[in-house]
C-alpha cells in the first residue's frame, strides 16, 4: 500500500500527477482518500411510484425519438430527446453541449444520471453512457443506490476516482491492520477499519456510509486530543520553578493600584498564583472580552516572577501593542525598582538590550517576534505571557519556553473563541476566563448605517468632539483597488480633513514605518489628535480611554470578531462610547452581521455567531501553527464528537503501555511530532 499511486492498475504516470493535486500520492492515500458527500440515486427504470421533483436520478432505456437542438440567448443551447424504459418515456436535456447531436441516435441504447424534473417527467443529464446491447430493465432490483461523491480535479472524473478505489481495495483490502484499541472501539461503538473503508467507499445504505464516517470523524478528532494531551502530561512531568511569597506580594501591588479589581480577576490571579508556586510549570490560557483587564492580571503574574528572583517575558503581535504594554506595565510597576525593557524589530542599539537581558540586568522583557531571535538569551527566563494568542501558534510558543528552564506559560486573548473550539485549539492549556467588565463601564453603543447618512455621522462626531471626546475612523483599505469597492483610507483621511476644518486629523496604517506610527500614536493619545483615520492596525491593544467613538467604514467587509475587536478600542472609560458600522451592501449576510454586532456586545456570543456564518476556515484566517486541516473533523457539524474524544483519549494516555494500544499511540507520537513539536 506504501506504493507508488502511478503503480496501481488503471492509473500510470499521467493520471498519478493528477492524484498528487489532491494529496493523493501512494495507494494507501487512496484507499484513505474519503467522499466529501453521499449522493442518493433513485433508478426511474424500476421505480414504481412517482419520482420526487428534483430528485437526483439514474435511468437506462432507448433514444425513441431524434434530437432537437435548440439555442437560446447568450449563444447558450439546449439539446432534448425522448427515451423509453421500463416504466414509460422520459425526456433528456442536456445544457450547452451541441456536439452530442450526431450522437443521439434512434434505437440506441444509453444510461443516464440526472436530476429529475417531475412535472415534464424530464431528467437534466450530468452523466451518460451510449452502450452497445441493449439494456434490460428490471423492475426487482433496487430502488435506488448510494454513491460516494469525491472531491475531483480537472482531468480526474467521480467515475474514474471510484474506478480507482475499487482497485486499490479489492487488492489491498487484506493489508488494513486494525489499529484502533478494542476497548476504545468498543467504549465508543465504532466498526473495525477493513469494514469502515469498504463502507464509505461502496456502501449498501446511508446509515452505513454514517457509521463508517463516524470513525475516520471520531478517529481524527481523537489522534489531536491524544496528541494535545501527551504534550500537556509532557509538561507537568517537568520541574516547574517554584515561586514563593505569592499572596503577600499581590496584596503589595495591590495597594499601589489606582482602581479595585473585579471578582473574575482575583479568582485568576489565585489560579495563577497556585500553578507558579507549584513544582510544575504553569501552562494556562487567560480568554477575557476586550477592556475586562487582562493586563493588569499580567503584570501581577510579572510582579510575583520579578520578586523571587526571575526574568519575565512579554511576547505581543505588534510594536504598537508591544509599546503600548510596555508603557501600561512602567506604569503599574513605578513604585518598585523593576528594569523593563522594549524589543522590537526597529529597537535602536539591540546588541545592548541582548547583554543586559543575558547578564539578567533586565527584570521584563515586552516585545514583539524580535524576542524569539537566538541572539536573545536570558538568565533565569521564569514566565512567559504571550498577548493575542491566536496571533502565535504552537512552535512560537514552544520556541520561546526553550529559552528558559520549563518556564510557566499565561497566555492571552481578547479574541473570543467559542468555548467547544478553545477544547480543541487550547487542548494543552488550562483556561480561565474574565466575563466581568471594570466597574464604571458603560456598554457601547452599537449602530448601522449606510454611506448616504456619513454627514449625519460627522455631525454626530464633531457633537463629541465639541466636549473633548476622540475618535477613530477604520477603513479596510491602505490604498485604491480595482477589485474591492471602497474608500482607500489616505482618501478617506482626506475628505475627514475637508469635512473637520478646525479639527486635527491623524493618519495611520501599515505602511508607515514603526518611527511614524509611534508619533501618530502619541499624538492620539496625548490628545493633540482629535481624530485618528485608521486601518485595522488599530485592531488589537490600543488603549486611549478618552476615544469614545468608532466609525467602521465598509463594515460587511469584517467578520463578526474582527468587528467586536474593533469596537473593543472604545468603551475603554466611563463615559459613554459608540460604535458605527458604515455598511456598503445591502445583502442578506451583510445585513445579518449588522443585526448582531447591534443587539449584542458579548464576545463569546458573537463568536459563536461568527463562526456560525463564515464557517471554520474563514472563520480562523490562515491555518495556525500546530493546528492541522482537518480532513473529517469539521468543528462546525461535529461539536457533539469534542467531549467523548477527549475522554477516549484520557483513556489512551492512561494505557499508552499497553500492549493493545502501542500500534495506536506511535500514531499520536507520530501526529505530535508532525504538527505539534
């Protein structure tokens, strides 16, 4: 089976460079390679009650009458004729292929697949074969088959993909060697592999097709919670560093603290402060809604470090964020003699920040990817917080916790990730969350509207304005484009200039260098900047508690989360805030998002909203490090499979020295090394 697919019958050099597009290179990956759906087919030819209406169909009978070609506008066409089976004539339309004409020939015997139309009794040909005895119909065979449909590529037909299989596994069908564990496969009622691989590819019923696909669904789900697992059981083997004088030092920088912290942040910190003064390494996600007070759950998590003795480390997605970290914890930690440092690709004189990190002269590093660089070397590396979770993978994580020994790992994210996702993505992790917002907040204000109302909107703005308030306005483009419709945001920063006569005007976006950026910024934050037109630079972190109003221009072009984050750089303060979403479409999605980002301003919610609406892919962008495409598992359709594959794999670990479970688990060893080391 390790074969060669250009070594199996039928295929040859030619097709098997058509295989490899699919990822089909060896005869075991055929085997492997599952129908995407299960296409139920009804034989009109035996039929004996009335066909449904667009049902898909097959039919073998006689061409009774000659063709008639028609073409219609658009230099379309449209070709028709008559065919007889065993239970009466049926007519056959085939769209935009002229050519079969001359084929259509009286008296000819052809087999059909379509979909029918019940009310002319007429089938629309996807599939036909011309044959050259005539066919006979039988009214006592079956009904209707099932027929796996596969995802194809140009040059490979469903028809010679199935051809193909078939081979593959009437020849190899004796080599399949059952890995799974019996007690697993039993515990959870899945069929032996030979059985599922016959039945996806050639199955005798719908409900066998769904049995087989349950386990390749189930099996795939389980291979990453296993791998997910091992790596965490990994981990808490190793010797932590053991923090101590962990109470007594919060309620220190407590004291220094300019506001009381919320109920969720204390209960945080206390898991915090029992994994970092316990003998194994820390390894917990911290998941809050933007503005609930991460940063400040960090800072004491850096303060305990900094206090035994250890450097801390801050790893964040961009050198706004980084900078803007680095400001918030100089600022937290003023009343105690702590040396920070900012490390950025644009930090002037490195080599010098290298040797004070190296000597331990440095007590809090807060950077961006700059810190994962080999020259950056640590003296006692004990924690590690990364911001943005989601904007790190796996790897990065794992190559930052190298540079110490078995450091404790916070991670952030005020990317809300519905909950069954975060058991998948964060299936090595311990998570907490912070639901609760600051005391003074005030819910933002969400509105739509479209382009024709903007002068309303500006008026609106200058209202606020009038009384010291701040605006940004995000636009999704840097500059003009053919294929997207909307304003770019330096002629947007334009017409807002026009517009606010007597007001300043900033401009940002990601084309600017880090030194322009930094003014622009601080020019918004120290309030000499009324207005900041903005790309979605602005996206994450950024923090100006006097900015109570965000305009989102071209709104249906972000996903749900994208706009909950946006909005998530308002509300910041006490004073009232509102978010306006300028809306360019008038579509049924469109109209869809708009609804719920205005009747709802928890994150979660929305990001199950969202993920409901663009569906996985979209919904997590560019596939993450240490997080594989899925082949079966889709995380949308099978939530339900989440919770039994995370107990079967506990049981795995539990018995990874069992005899019966050895073949299973070099699989998991093998997936983690692949995806996950």
């Amino acid at each position: 089976m390790e074969r060669d697919i250009q070594y199996l019958k039928g295929v040859g050099p030619k097709r098997a460079r058509l295989f490899r597009t699919l990822g089909v290179n060896t005869i075991k990956d055929l085997i492997f390679y599952m129908p995407r759906e299960l296409e139920t087919v009804q034989d009109v030819s035996a039929m004996r009650n009335e066909v449904e209406d667009k049902a898909k169909v097959s039919l073998n009978g006689v061409i009774v009458t000659s063709p008639f070609l028609r073409k219609t506008r658009g230099n379309l066409s449209i070709l028709s004729a008559e065919v007889a089976g065993n239970l009466g004539r049926f007519k056959l339309v085939w769209f935009n292929q002229p050519f079969l004409k001359n084929k259509i020939i009286v008296g000819k015997s052809i087999s059909v697949k379509g979909v029918y139309n019940k009310q002319y009794r007429q089938i629309t040909v996807n599939e036909y074969k011309f044959n050259n005895a005539l066919v006979k119909n039988d009214t006592k065979k079956q009904t209707q088959y099932f027929r796996p449909i596969y995802p194809v590529t140009d040059g490979l037909t469903q028809s010679q993909i199935q051809q193909c299989i078939s081979i593959a596994i009437k020849k190899y069908e004796h080599q399949l060697v059952e890995y799974l564990p019996k007690e697993i496969m039993e515990m959870f009622n899945l069929c032996e592999i030979k059985k599922c691989i016959i039945s996806v590819h050639n199955p005798k019923s719908k409900d066998e097709w769904i049995e087989a696909k349950k386990r390749f669904i189930f099996e795939e789900i389980l291979t990453f919670k296993s791998a997910l697992l091992l790596g965490k059981e990994n981990i808490s083997r190793q010797s932590g560093i053991k923090h101590r004088l962990g109470q007594s030092l919060i309620d220190q920088f407590s004291k220094k603290l300019k506001f009381k912290l919320t109920e969720d942040q204390q209960k945080v910190i206390t898991e915090i402060i029992a994994d970092m003064t316990s003998l194994k390494p820390m390894n917990r996600l911290l998941q809050g809604d933007v503005g609930s007070g991460k940063t400040v759950v960090a800072a004491y998590s850096l303060f305990l470090t900094v206090c035994n003795g250890y450097q801390g480390a801050m790893m964040v997605p961009t050198e706004i964020l980084a900078e803007q970290h680095y400001y918030n914890l100089k600022d937290f930690f003023a009343f105690f003699d702590i040396n920070i440092e900012l490390l950025t690709s644009s930090t002037k004189g490195k080599s010098e920040s290298y040797k004070r990190i190296k000597n331990g002269e440095v007590d809090i590093i807060v950077g961006t990817h700059a810190i994962l660089q080999e020259k950056v070397e640590f003296k006692k590396l004990a924690l590690i917080v990364t911001d943005e979770q989601h904007r790190f993978g796996v790897e990065q994580r794992s190559s930052l916790r190298n540079k110490g020994e078995h450091p404790h790992v916070l991670v952030m994210s005020a990317t809300p990730i519905p909950r069954t996702m975060s058991q998948i993505i964060y299936g090595d992790l311990d998570i907490s969350y912070i639901k609760q917002l600051p005391k003074g907040r005030k819910p933002i204000k969400t509105y739509s509207t479209t382009p024709n109302n903007r002068n309303r909107v500006f008026d609106f703005i200058k209202k606020e304005i009038s009384k010291g308030q701040q605006c940004y306005i995000v636009c999704p483009l840097v500059e003009e484009s053919d294929k997207v419709s909307g304003l770019a945001v330096t002629q947007y920063y334009d017409m807002v200039k026009n517009y606010f006569d007597n007001v300043k005007v900033g401009l940002l976006h990601g084309k600017m260098n880090s030194r322009q950026k930094e003014e622009v910024m601080n020019g918004f934050k120290k309030g000499e900047t009324s207005i900041l037109v903005s790309t979605t630079v602005i996206e994450v972190g950024v923090d100006v508690s006097n900015a109570n109003i965000i305009v989102i221009e071209n709104s249906e072009k972000f996903g749900l989360s994208q706009l909950h984050q946006l909005r998530g750089r308002v509300g910041r303060g006490s004073i009232q805030s509102y978010c306006i979403l300028v809306c360019h479409t008038n579509s049924s999605t469109a109209k869809q998002r708009m609804k719920i980002m205005t009747k709802t301003v928890d994150g979660f919610d929305i990001s199950e909203e969202d993920l409901k609406l663009r569906g996985p892919g979209e919904f997590f962008g560019t596939r993450q490090h240490g997080i594989p495409e899925f082949k079966h598992f889709d995380m949308l359709k099978h939530q339900d499979y989440i919770q039994p594959a995370t107990e079967a794999a506990e049981v795995i670990l539990k018995n990874k020295e069992t005899e019966s479970y050895r073949l299973f688990f070099d699989k998991i060893k093998e997936f983690a090394k692949n995806y996950l080391d």
